[in-house]
C-alpha cells in the first residue's frame, strides 16, 4: 500500500524504468560486435553513427550487387538502372554496325553518328563544303 497515489505512480514509474534499463543491457551491435551503450534509446540497433552508416551503405551495395551484361564479372551498381560493368563495357556491348563514309564510301565501323571514316576524309569533306578555313597568317598569298 502507497500513501498517495503520487507515491504509487512514482514506484510504478521507477519500476518500469528499472525495466526498460534491464532491457537495454547486453545489445551488441551487428557491425562490429561490441556492445550497444545502455543510455541509448531502447530501439536503437548499432553502437555508433559510424556503424549504422556503414550498414546502411552494406545494404545498399547487398541491394544493388549486380552482373555485367557484356562481361559477366560482378559489380556495385551506382543506380538500379545500371547493366554494365563500366564505360568501356557499354561501348564494347553496343552494336556497331559497318556504314558508307560519306565522303569516299567506303565500309567503317565507328561511333553512333560517326559520318567519316577517319581524319583525311574529315578534312577532305570539310574543305569540299568550304566550312574549313586556314589560320590567319597561313595558307596561299
């Protein structure tokens, strides 16, 4: 018996503390294994900040491990939409099929949008339209 139910709250107040605190004793964190300080909040899971970003940053790599679709090696993908690898496997993966150059015809492979076969028949196009001029001090006269 209490003598008031200020005394009754009070002891029920302090039990329940008494019980939460016992409840908090002993987590350890799943990161690194040592222990979750007690003055911690009673749903908190890691021992730091450190560890819950370092957690947070294994569960997005766990979520976005993925597979090349060119080369087939495994990787961490940076978005969801990523399929390939690298740059490089992207390029290697794109299908390049063998055009006319503009300028001569004759079949190339090259980059999406590539019109010449290579730098002579660049230049020769360019001075053929007249959008290609000399450097100021250079050329006839």
């Amino acid at each position: 018996m209490y003598c008031s139910m200020k005394c009754k709250n009070a002891a029920t107040h302090a039990l329940v503390a008494q019980a939460r605190a016992e409840a908090r004793k002993g987590r350890i964190c799943p990161m690194c294994g040592g222990p979750v300080p007690d003055h911690l909040r009673a749903d908190t899971i890691y021992c730091s900040k450190l560890c819950q970003r370092r957690a947070s940053k294994a569960y997005a790599r766990g979520k976005r491990e993925k597979t090349c679709a060119h080369c087939g090696k495994p990787f961490f993908a940076h978005h969801d939409t990523q399929k390939f690898c690298s740059v490089r496997c992207g390029h290697r993966a794109a299908p390049i099929e063998p055009r006319p150059c503009a300028h001569c015809g004759a079949m190339f492979k090259g980059r999406p949008g590539q019109r010449f076969c290579g730098k002579s028949c660049t230049t020769a196009a360019r001075w053929a339209a007249g959008t290609m001029t000399l450097p100021p001090g250079r050329g006839k006269g």
